[in-house]
C-alpha cells in the first residue's frame, strides 16, 4: 500500500470564525499577575496597580513585510510578536501582553494557521508574554498579521526618545547590519529557484545572517542589564528602520545634533564577509538596513566608565548641539551628513 504524502488542507470555513480561534489559542497560558481575564470574553481584563501602561502596535502584511517564498510560518509568527515587544522593551518597560489578528484568504488551509500560532505561542513562552485577544477574519490579498504589545513599568524607569541632552554618549547593543544582508541572501536564492527549482541552496556560510532575518529576537535583557549596571539612559528607540533613520528620530525629539563614527559601528564578520561577496559598502547597510531589533540610546556621560568594555554595548557616538547637525565621522576624519535612507513603509516602488 503506497503511503499518501499530501499534507492535510482543512479548510478555515468548516471550523468558523469562533471555532477557529478556540482551536487556534487552546496552547496559550496566562504567566503574568496583570492578567486578570485572558481569551475567552468579550475583552481582556488586566491589572497594573500602580505601574504605567505601555502600549505598541504593528501590522505585517504579505508582499510588503514578508515574503512566504523563503519566510516559514512559524518563523513568521514568532518574528511577528518580536517586532512588537521590542518596542516595548524600546521604553525601558516589561513586555506583559499581546493581542493578535489575523486576516486571511481562502488560499491558506486551517494547518497553515496552525504553524503560524506555533511560533506566536513559541514567542509568547520565551518573552513571558500573555496573548489575551484578537481576531480573525478574511482578506481579499493574503496574510495579514496585527499584534498589538502592552507592557508595565515605573513613572520613574520609562525611556523617551526626548530626553538626550548634548554631550550625552550614543550606545546601540549588539551588532548592526546582519537582517539586511540576511535578506538579500534569501532574495538572491529566491531568484535562482525561480530560474532552476531543482536548485537546492547552500546557505551554510550565511546562517548568522538569515537567522537575524527570519527569527530576530527582542532586546529584553537591556533593561536588566542597564538597571545592573546602575545606569538609566536618558534617551531610547529600538533598531526597525535602520540606524540612520533612528539617530535621526531621537535627535529631532529631543532637539540635539549627534557625531556617529564609522569606525565605531559594531559589524559581525559574516556580515563583513557578505557584503564584500554582494559588493556592497558594509558601513552603508549597517547605517540603513533596519530590522536589526537592537536598542539605541544615551546616556551620561559620567556613565561611560559603567558601560566600556562591556560586550552587549557599543559607544557609537555623541550628542552635540542641534546647530551642529547630524554627521557620520568617516575613517578619513571627514564629516558626512547623516540622512535617513532606511526602511520606509509609504514609499512607492
């Protein structure tokens, strides 16, 4: 007897719009005090006594944020939430909850729901985060994801984007760059499928890079280590849109000029190895290429000697008078003006 390989494909309508979200949510579990009432009546109750609510929100839409070609679903929902809290965790807050909608075309069968929930319920699990609502419905084009994060936090411990001050010192964890070269490696393969689909890739010399791309991860250590440290930073933004673009956002918001030195941005060796191979100027895509998830913020500079040496960190730079602008240092000890060429969502093709 010949064993029949063809994945499952139930179809979403036989469940409805309420069996579907029993069957997708049944996994998820409440970890948080603040939750009083979960999934499951007409609104989530929650309870943050005398702390302050931090509330983010994103939408992922195929064809624009996500290409299915090469983005897994699973690795899609978990990438999903994590967009979202690291927003939160942007505010020097605790991520504790999200809602999750999701509007989908007949095209995608109920399993295909299934492992999108899974990396959404994998996330949830690795941030301690409650899912405590959404909603599900049709589109017309294909997937659309909306999660929405809240979190808590003392009036005292919250981070803006307007609080740095000139002389303040410019600091962003990890490295930069990598999501970026992590996509146009999978577009580039994505292109030679098309051309030859018995094509397998070899992407053993790029799995730093497509993993930052396909299952980023959210800062959440940051605030830990900061309060550790003994330091609150005086301004803060998480990495989306590229470094450029949000240098740029905190310098506006809290009215100063900011000094960026090339020779200062943190890059991971594949990285560097990559953009030789794709022929692209590395200090470029670190400035622009976004998606990074990283922190940027500042702080005193009487703090430098609590943060230097430390391996999370980096000291990029420094705030200086709004009159002086916004300039990348180069190697050379040129000035360049800084311009924001990252991620933009409204710009036409």
């Amino acid at each position: 007897m010949i064993e029949d390989k063809t994945p499952q494909r139930t179809s979403i309508a036989q469940l409805g719009e309420f069996g579907l979200i029993d069957h997708l949510t049944k996994h998820f579990e409440i970890k948080n005090e603040s939750t009083i009432k979960g999934i499951g009546d007409d609104a989530a109750v929650l309870d943050f006594q005398n702390k302050k609510t931090v509330v983010s929100t994103d939408l992922l839409i195929e064809g624009v944020h996500f290409d299915l070609a090469y983005m897994p679903l699973k690795h899609l929902g978990y990438k999903a939430v994590v967009v979202n809290v690291s927003d939160i965790y942007a505010m020097n807050a605790k991520a504790t909850q999200i809602t999750v909608s999701v509007a989908v075309s007949n095209r995608f069968p109920l399993e295909v729901l299934e492992e999108l929930y899974e990396g959404i319920t994998l996330a949830a699990k690795q941030y301690d985060i409650d899912v405590v609502g959404g909603d599900t419905t049709s589109s017309q084009k294909g997937l659309i994801i909306s999660i929405t994060a809240l979190g808590e936090a003392d009036a005292d411990d919250i981070v803006y984007r307007n609080g740095a001050e000139q002389g303040d010192l410019l600091v962003v964890s990890g490295d930069l760059g990598a999501a970026y070269m992590g996509l146009q490696v999978l577009e580039r393969e994505k292109q030679v499928f098309q051309v030859n689909p018995n094509n397998q890739p070899d992407l053993d010399n790029y799995t730093y890079l497509i993993e930052r791309q396909l299952k980023p991860e959210a800062r959440k250590d940051v605030a830990e280590i900061l309060k550790a440290l003994d330091i609150k930073p005086t301004s803060m933004i998480d990495i989306s849109d590229g470094l450029s673009s949000e240098v740029m956002h905190l310098c506006k918001q809290s009215t100063v000029g900011c000094n960026v030195y090339e020779d200062k941005l943190p890059m991971d060796p594949q990285f560097i190895n990559v953009c030789e191979e794709f022929n692209i100027d590395s200090t470029t895509i670190a400035l622009n290429g976004g998606e990074d998830y990283e922190l940027l913020f500042t702080i005193k500079m009487d703090d430098f000697d609590k943060i230097k040496g430390n391996p999370n960190f980096t000291v990029i730079g420094h705030m200086t008078q709004e009159s002086e602008g916004i300039h990348l240092v180069t190697r050379a000890n040129t000035k360049i003006a800084l311009k924001a060429r990252g991620w933009n969502a409204l710009q036409e093709e």
